[in-house]
C-alpha cells in the first residue's frame, strides 16, 4: 500500500513539475511586495482614469507597471490624439515615473 502511494506521489510530482515551470508571474516582483503592490496600484489608477475619461471606444490598450512606477502602454488607438490622451492619463497619475507608449494607431478597429 505504501509502495502504491510513493508510487503515485512521484508521478503526479513527475507531471506537475512541468506544469509549474510554465506559470511564471513576471509582473509579480515577490522579493519587494510594497513595490509589487504600489505597482498594482498605480496600474489601477490609470485604468480607472481611462475609463472616467471614456476613452474604451478609441483605445484597446493593457497598462503593465513595474520597477516602483514606470508604466508601459501598449495596444491600439484610433487616433493618434486618443493614443496622446492615454500617454498623458498615465503621466498625470500619482506614483508614475516613466511612461512608455507602444500604443499603434489603427483606425479601422
């Protein structure tokens, strides 16, 4: 029974290793959770100005956070003012450091 068991353990540890090799946090900076969770918080900040400003029907962009404040933008606009609008958004919002815009203008999105 006890050989069964052993058995067992190290064929599902055999196959989960794999597994958890793939899911890798790269935003989660987990030796400084105050930075990773200022981060976060910052990241929030901007998307939730984004949709006060209502600008979800000319961008679809993500907003990634890292390194205690530098931001980086990226996705598509319809235009470049809305892309400039975002940029401003998040230079605008408290904590932030550095901006980086990989935004793209598609108009037809």
């Amino acid at each position: 029974m006890k050989t069964k068991f052993l058995i067992a353990c190290i064929t599902l540890g055999a196959l989960l290793i794999p597994v958890a090799s793939y899911a890798d946090d790269s935003d989660a900076n987990r030796s400084q959770p105050k930075v990773y969770a200022k981060d976060t918080a910052i990241t929030t900040k901007i998307k939730a100005q984004l949709a006060k400003e209502h600008m979800a029907s000319t961008i679809k962009i993500s907003v990634d956070t890292v390194n205690n404040g530098d931001v980086t933008l990226t996705g598509s606009a319809r235009t470049q003012a809305a892309a400039d609008e975002a940029v401003s958004i998040a230079r605008k919002t408290e904590g932030v450091n550095n901006v980086h815009s990989d935004i793209k203008i598609k108009a037809d999105d």
